[in-house]
C-alpha cells in the first residue's frame, strides 16, 4: 500500500480526510460566495484584478503553457522514456482502450466541444490577428485557414498537454514509487516528508480551488447552451429573454446538474463516471455521423487538412508570441485579442488540469509512456479538429453561401449550434437533433462536474481513490454549485472568468514543479537501474 504522505483523521466528520485543507478550502469558498452575494461592485473588482494579472502575468502563461506541451511530447519521442510504464513493468491497463478514452476525452474538453464547435470557428472567421495584421480579410474565404490555425491552437496539443504532464507526473510517482496518487507526491519525493507535507497542504489547497473555479466556467458557458437548446425545443419564454438566458433558468440548470452529478459520482468511477463517459462518446459520434451525412462534409474535409496544415506549420510561433499592446491601432488590437483568447484559454486549462490530470492518472495505470501521451495528447486532439471541421465547417459553409444570412454568425456565443441546426435541417429534423444536442450537452456536464467532485475528495483523502464517504460528495457538490449560482448573478460570464484567470496563476506554478520532479525521477530511477 502506499505510504500516508498527508495527514488524515481516524475520526469524526473528517474520518480518512485532511481536515485542515479540507477546512481551508470551503472556508475560502464560503467568503467568495459571501462577498460575491453582498458586494455591489464584485464583478467590476473582479475584471479590475484580472486585468492586473494578464498585465503582469501574461507571458508566463503562455510560456508555461508551451513548456507543458513540448515537454509532454518530447518525453513520449525519446525512447527511454517513452517506453516507461506508469506502474509496474508489464503490468495490464485496468479499462479497454475505448473505455480509457472515452474517459478521458469527456473529462478533459468534451463539453467545449459543444459550446465552441460553430462559435470558435466563426469567431476567429471574423477577427483574429491575421486580420488584426491585415494579412487576411474577416469574413472572406482567404480567412479560412487563419480562423482554424488558431481554432486548433486553442483546443489541439496545448491543452492536452497541459493535462498531460500533470496526469503523467501523478502517474508516475502513484504506480512507479508507490505514493499516494494525489497532487502533493510528486512535492514529497523530492523536498522529503516533513516539507512536503507542509508545503503539500497549500499545493492540495491550490489544486482543489483551481479545480471548483475551472469546472465553474465550464459548467457555467454549458447552461448557457444548455438553456438555448432547451429553449429551442420547448419554446418556454422564460428560459431566454432578449436574447439572453434568464438567471432563473441558469440556477435551475445549475442545481439539476449538480444534483445529477452528485448522483453519478455517489455510484463511483467504475459505474456512473464509466457508463457516462461511454454514452458521452456514442452520442458524439452519432452527431458527428449526422453533420458527415447533411452537413457540408467536403468542405469540412478541406478546412481539416488546410486548417491542420496552417496548424503544425504556425504552432512554434503561435505558442510563444506575446502581444503587449501599449500603442494604439494594431498593437493594442493584438493584446486585446490575446487577453481575451489565448490568456483565458491558457488560464481555463490550467484550471482544469488538477482534476482532469488526476482523472487521467487514475485511469491510466499500466500504459507506457508513449502510449499515454498518444491517448491523452494526439488522439484527442484529432478527435478536436474533425468536431470543429464537421460542425463549424458547416456553419461556416452554411453562411458563405448565403444559406444562413446571418442568422448563425449574429446569434449568441451559446446558440450558434441550435442557430446551425435551424439553417441546415428541415423542420422535421431540427427538433430531434436539437434533442440530440441537448442531451449530448447534459452528460458531458455531468461527467465533468462528477469527475471533479471525485477527483476534490481523493486529494482532501490524501490519494485515497475507494472509500469515500457518501456526506463529502454531497457537500463538495453543494458546494460547487453555490459559486456557480452566486458568480452568475454576482456579474454572469465575466466573473466567473475574472476568477477563473486569477485562480489558476498559482497552480501554474505547482504544474512547472510537477513536470521538474517528473524528470528529477525519470533520471534518478534510471541511474538507479544502470547501477
């Protein structure tokens, strides 16, 4: 069994938990939630400090960020440690391939996939720094390859990279030293136990509050759609009022997801988490088999190659570019953009990576290295260009020839996938899809939201995976919630990214620690073999 590396109580309320992070944390928690409810001026303090933090901070996020994903894959092309198993030398994965991806992939980006599969294409059809640089022209043909280059930066080998090498460090020291698989054991082996247990109380800390904010902007840009859609089959008035979802409709979806994914992570990873992800994916490929079928699929076979093309061949100098802006014109044109594209996603992926780097440790035992990095890296990413060239192709095909007239690049970030529905099917078709969409939507939510709930227990538990007791899912899902509801109504969208962008700077930090104690260990242990 693995070493205890955290203290854990025997007794009471917190039996098998750090009480005092687990303390800490909802003690933070709480103060949000209440200065949120009460502050007049929240959201604009809020924007206030995000500014601050993309001034100041910008750089080391995108440099971070581009660390994380070369070192992911570099570590996967050198033999020695590609061929390195996370566990013990021949050792057998626990889930089937599919299962394993499944997983993974739904965890980690599945619900964006939804949200942004029109919006982002369309978005970046527009404006992006092409355009900024007048290289390219918004809304014209010749913009096609620059919208998707940055599509795919954003949603390709960045963000999987992130996950991954946080997913790989915890892996490694769970099932190759025998530690705790929880985000403090790659601290402990190599600053020892004493400091690691005290500096690993603020590194869980750090980690559970970037997992609550990050799930937070996800779940929160989801019942967004998610009232678009079901405003879209049922016509209620009261789900959208001037073109935007009411705040009444937001807290119910909210409170039903919770609910939902309190129930899912009560039945454990094996059963609800499992056969969510696995629906999660059959439905997946279900609508992309539809939008192949009606959809503008020759088109969108042209944006996957060109649009991967410009991809591979800009991501070097896309991955490392800083716009500092200052002057005015193009240059603070080009740092707006940043800030409000490349900094939040950036920031957004941090946020998610301790959840969903714990979530690919814990169902990646005995891949190799090289095998993982194809599973949790490459194969996602793949699966995020053919989403974005099948259905926002679509969209983009469906207004460049006039089909659309508008309807789906004018309508609301979070309706532009109903808004392409409407233009692309007959009357007959939209509501089922429609249907189809929203349900897709649902169990992506539930399976990212129970995910996190599962993975903020094991590190209050210290690594412990079984066990958990049923009050702390409860709590912990009630929890998660409140900061939902109370950031929406505190300033909607803007607050819960204000807080997301702040709250995922420190753990950046511990991530760029996680990744040194990984080759720290990878170089020791093969010392110690060659001895």
């Amino acid at each position: 069994m693995p070493e205890c590396i955290t203290r854990v109580e025997s007794t009471g309320f917190y039996a098998g938990q750090n009480r005092w992070v687990a303390i800490a944390v909802k003690v933070i928690v709480v103060s949000l939630v209440l200065w949120a409810s009460l502050a007049n001026n929240a959201g604009d303090m809020l924007m206030a400090v995000q500014f601050g933090t993309i001034s100041y901070f910008r750089g080391w996020y995108v440099y971070a960020s581009a660390t994380f994903m070369f070192m992911s894959l570099l570590l996967a092309l050198i033999p020695a440690t590609g061929r390195i198993h996370l566990g013990a030398n021949g050792s057998a994965p626990e889930f089937s391939r599919f299962a394993w991806f499944s997983m993974m992939f739904g965890a980690g980006i599945g619900v964006g996939m939804l949200t942004y599969s029109t919006a982002e294409p369309l978005a970046h059809f527009a404006n992006n720094p092409d355009v900024i640089m007048g290289t390219t022209t918004a809304l014209d043909r010749d913009n096609l390859g620059a919208a998707y280059k940055w599509t795919l930066l954003h949603y390709g080998l960045t963000p999987w990279g992130c996950y991954a090498i946080a997913g790989m460090s915890l892996a490694y020291f769970a099932y190759r030293r025998d530690m705790p698989l929880t985000i403090r054991s790659p601290f402990t082996a190599v600053l020892g136990p004493e400091t690691g247990r005290r500096v690993g109380a603020v590194v869980d800390a750090a980690a559970i509050l970037a997992t609550i904010i990050g799930i937070g902007v996800t779940i929160g840009y989801g019942v967004n759609q998610l009232t678009f859609g079901l405003h879209q089959i049922t016509n209620w008035s009261w789900l959208v009022s001037n073109g935007t979802p009411s705040l009444t409709a937001l807290s119910l979806a909210v409170i039903f997801l919770t609910l939902a994914a309190m129930l899912s992570a009560l039945s454990g990873i094996g059963r609800g988490i499992r056969w969510l992800s696995n629906l999660n994916m059959a439905l997946s490929w279900l609508l992309l088999l539809i939008f192949v079928v009606f959809g503008a699929t020759a088109f969108a076979g042209d944006m996957f190659v060109s649009g991967l093309t410009e991809y591979v061949r800009w991501l070097p100098t896309m991955s490392v570019t800083i716009w500092n802006g200052g002057e005015a014109g193009t240059p603070q044109a080009l740092s707006d953009w940043q800030a409000a594209w490349n900094i939040f996603y950036w920031a957004w992926w941090i946020a998610f990576t301790p959840f969903v780097g714990l979530f690919l440790a814990r169902v990646s035992q005995g891949r190799t290295i090289r095998e993982y990095v194809v599973g949790a890296i490459l194969l996602p990413s793949l699966m995020c260009f053919a989403w974005f060239c099948i259905i926002g192709g679509t969209a983009l095909d469906l207004e460049l020839r006039g089909i659309a007239n508008g309807e789906i690049i004018g309508a609301d970030l979070s309706a532009q996938l109903f808004a392409t529905v409407n233009s692309l099917f007959s009357a007959s078709w939209v509501l089922p899809v429609s249907i189809l969409c929203v349900v897709l939507l649902i169990t992506y939510l539930v399976t990212s939201a129970d995910s996190a709930v599962l993975v903020i227990n094991t590190i209050v538990s210290g690594g412990a995976t079984e066990g958990v007791r049923a009050r702390h899912i409860v709590l912990w899902s009630v929890l998660l919630g409140l900061v939902i509801i109370t950031l929406l109504f505190a300033g909607g969208m803007d607050a819960l990214r204000s807080v997301m962008i702040i709250g995922a700077l420190p753990f950046s930090a511990v991530m760029l620690f996680m990744l040194c104690a990984l080759i720290y260990a990878i170089r020791q242990d093969s010392r110690s073999a060659n001895e």
